[in-house]
C-alpha cells in the first residue's frame, strides 16, 4: 500500500469511527448540557467541603454529571478548589470524574469497544478516586494542599467569570457588571450577557428552570458549549487513531505490548504502564481517547492497559502545566505521580477482576455499531436534534440580542 493510499484509508477508518458514534456524542453532550443548566456551580461547591465518604461520593456524582473535556474539568476542579472544596472532592473525586465517568464517554466507548469497557470505566475509576483519596489522605500533607490554595489565590488575578480569561480592569475595553457580590469584569459583552443569564437562571429553582423556555434555551447552549471545547479532542482523536491503525504495522505494536507472557502479571503491568505513557505523549484527551484506545486493544494491548490509558488524560503535559500554574510545582507533581501511578493500579486491578468474573472480551474484539444496526436511523434523529439545539442556542439567540439592541437604539 502507497503512502496515498495509507493516507486514504487513515481517514476512511476516522471518517467510520466518527459515523458510528455521532449520535452517542450529540446524546451525552445534550444530556450534559440539560445538568448543567440546572444545577450551578454554587450549590456543588457549598456541599464539597468535608473529606469525608460522603463528600467523595458526591463529588464523583457531580462529576459525572458535570461533564466536561479535561481542560474544562481541571478549569472548574480550580474553581471548586479555591472557593473551599476539600482536595478530596475536589482534586479526586470531580475532577476524576467530570472527565473519565462522563456519558459521552461512556457511549461512544459502548459503541466502539463494547459494554464490558463502560463498565470497567466505571468500576475501575471509582476505585482510582478511592486510591487519590487515600493518597491524599495519608501522604501529602495538609499544609501542600493550603499552599496550593493561597498559590491559587495569590495567582489567579481578575478573571471573566464566564469564559475563565484573565481581563485587566483598567483597561478601556473591559466590561463591567455590578452584583451582589461586588463588581464582575468580563472580556466582552456576550460574556456578560451569557453570565447574566446563568445568574438569572441559578437564582430560580430547579423545577422552575425545568418549566421554562429560558432554562432549555441555556440547557442547548450549554451542549454547544460542550462541542465547542470538546470537538478539536474529538477530531483530532479519530484522525489520530484512523492515519495510526493506517500506517503503523502490526509487528511494531507486537514488538511494545510484549513485554513478558501474555497473561501474566508483567505483561498486564507493562500495558498498563505503557498504556498511561502513550496517553500522556499523546496530548489527546477526552472522548478523542476512545478511538485511539480501540487501535489499542486491536493490536494486543492488555485490557487493563486500554483502561490505564483512558485515565491517563489527566496529566498529558498541557494540563500538568496548568497544573503547575494553578498550584504551584511542587502539587503539580504530586498530581502527576498520583495519578500516573493510581492508573497503573487501576488498570491492572480491573483486569483481573474483569478475567476472574470472565467479562474480558476475546483480544481484538470490538463493540461494533448501535443496536440492531439502527446507525443511520440514529444518526437522523440526533442531526436534527443538534440542529435545534443551533437554532435555539446560537441563531435566535442572535436574532434576540440584535432586536434587543434595536430596540435600544
């Protein structure tokens, strides 16, 4: 096969990938958008306090429910943090979980690899929160974690507190906005509109936000919101993994995984471990891990190493850096080595859970499409859908904002 022809294929079998998990995408992005436009982030923070059992099941549930790509989930996990949420639900359990427990995850890993490895995701990323907990817990020392806070603190400057930019409150272009809690500064005036809104709505109910057409107007904004981060994570994996499977042959990742006899402990360790460096060396995060974890599995990776490598988003050199900015180096590197290590352990321990209870698929074996081949049905129904949610969240919006401006005029 021809370099071209390589090529061709690569993008082919991206082209495929992205085909049979469009629907699962537009699904989990519209159901995050829905949880974030009713619960805000207020009333998540105010119960994240404590570290204790209950503060860890919380976080991971909020988590979950806050989805968001990896730089989005470290962004939020900040703002958790410094407004008094305890490492532990912080640092562990949401920030964990707002990233690797996600249901858009979850369903394109359905679809591409198979339900053995939604469950595994779950079970073995509840463990690995436990394990940051712990490792917290028992080895770092609390005073890190108030160092890291007053770091935060001390560094993190005049924020908008819609999109998170750095905004200088001198200068002529900065946008203003009183409340209650004093005076908000903001890059520009669709910021302030959007944040106005999202006060607006947090003020109400939930049921009330439920009720009404403004809060399913924000629910559609904010599932935009969750491609606009997420879908250069999303592109970029398929194509990766798509041009990878297309060009590297099959002896090269023969010659990585096979390190000790398969099946034993070394070999299942090694892929674990190599599982979390190709995730770090990588930079992609997210959802666009998916793909890439399926060229992983069908070349002879263990099937705790395609876990350990999913984990391992969280500390690609990117978000390590923001890491190092937000807290300081010293707990950027605790971050790093916590969580490289507790992959690896996560990794290797749902591995041989998953073979002792026999729910590891045969080698290669791959998840295939949606049931009962309703893709393209599928795939129907949420375009227009998505659509919908364009017209509702950006097209009137827009249309909204200009007779606003008319009429003010």
């Amino acid at each position: 096969m021809t370099v071209v022809e390589s090529f061709v294929e690569g993008l082919r079998l991206a082209a495929e990938m992205g085909w049979e998990t469009w629907w699962a995408l537009v699904l989990g992005f519209t159901i995050a958008g829905a949880v974030e436009a009713f619960v805000s982030e207020e009333r998540i923070s105010a119960v994240l306090g404590g570290s204790g059992w209950r503060e860890l099941g919380l976080g991971t549930l909020f988590g979950a429910a806050s989805s968001s790509c990896s730089f989005g989930a470290v962004a939020t996990t900040k703002s958790l943090f410094k407004k008094g949420a305890s490492p532990v639900a912080s640092l562990a359990a949401f920030q964990f979980a707002s990233t690797n427990l996600v249901i858009e995850l979850g369903l394109v890993m359905w679809v591409l690899l198979g339900w053995q490895f939604v469950v595994a995701d779950y079970v073995a990323g509840f463990l690995l929160i436990c394990l940051l907990a712990a490792t917290f817990a028992a080895l770092v020392p609390a005073e890190w974690f108030a160092a890291a806070r007053e770091h935060l603190r001390a560094t993190e400057g005049v924020r908008d507190p819609a999109c998170g930019m750095t905004v200088d409150p001198t200068a002529d272009d900065t946008v203003e906005l009183a409340t209650e809690r004093g005076t908000e500064y903001f890059c520009s005036e669709s910021c302030k509109t959007a944040y106005a809104e999202e006060r607006r709505q947090s003020d109400a109910t939930w049921r009330d936000r439920l009720l009404t057409r403004d809060g399913w107007r924000l629910a559609s904004k904010n599932a935009l919101g969750e491609w606009g981060m997420l879908w250069t994570d999303i592109v970029a994996g398929f194509l990766i993994a798509g041009l990878i499977a297309a060009f590297v042959p099959r002896a090269w990742w023969t010659t990585l995984f096979g390190v000790g006899a398969e099946g034993s402990l070394t070999w299942v360790a090694a892929s674990a471990v190599v599982g979390v460096v190709v995730g770090v060396v990588t930079f992609v995060c997210s959802v666009g891990n998916v793909p890439f974890a399926l060229i992983l599995w069908s070349n002879g990776i263990a099937f705790g190493g395609v876990m350990s490598f999913i984990f391992a988003d969280l500390i690609v050199p990117t978000i390590t850096d923001a890491y190092r900015r937000y807290y300081g180096l010293r707990m950027a590197a605790v971050l790093f080595v916590s969580i490289f290590v507790t992959a690896v352990v996560s990794g290797v321990a749902i591995h041989y859970l998953w073979a002792g209870i026999g729910l590891i698929p045969p080698a290669g074996e791959t998840g295939g499409t949606a049931p009962n081949g309703y893709t393209t049905d599928l795939n129907a129904a949420f375009t227009l859908l998505f659509l919908g949610q364009v017209y509702v969240g950006w097209i009137r919006d827009d249309d909204a904002e200009g007779e606003v401006t008319e009429s003010h005029a």
